[in-house]
C-alpha cells in the first residue's frame, strides 16, 4: 500500500493521500499542493496502523 505526502510550497505538509484521485480532489478544492512525494515504508506504516490518511486532511 502506498501513501504520498502533499507539500506546499513552502515545504510544509499539507495532506496525506493514500491515491492520486484523493490527491486530484483536493487539487480541485484548491489547496495549494506544489509537491507530492511517495512516503518511506516505514512513515507509510504509521498511517496504516493509525487510520486512514485522509484523516489527515482536516478539509476532506
């Protein structure tokens, strides 16, 4: 399973998706997604044994 972290562009993280249609619909509600990077195996594990990603994402 692969989760992606959505950066600003200032750096900071923005949203966790777990697909790049989460990823598209929060482009389309306009945040201001300037980067998305494939997390580590390790940092991906957290989002599994917590919850769903999307949790994350205060707006989703």
């Amino acid at each position: 399973m692969n989760f992606y972290s959505c950066f600003d562009g200032n750096g900071q993280v923005i949203a966790r998706c777990q697909t790049d249609q989460e990823i598209q619909v929060l482009k389309r509600m306009g945040r201001p997604i300037a980067e998305v990077r494939r997390m580590k195996n390790e940092e991906a594990i957290v989002c599994s044994l917590t919850s769903s990603p999307s949790d994350f994402n205060m707006e989703y």
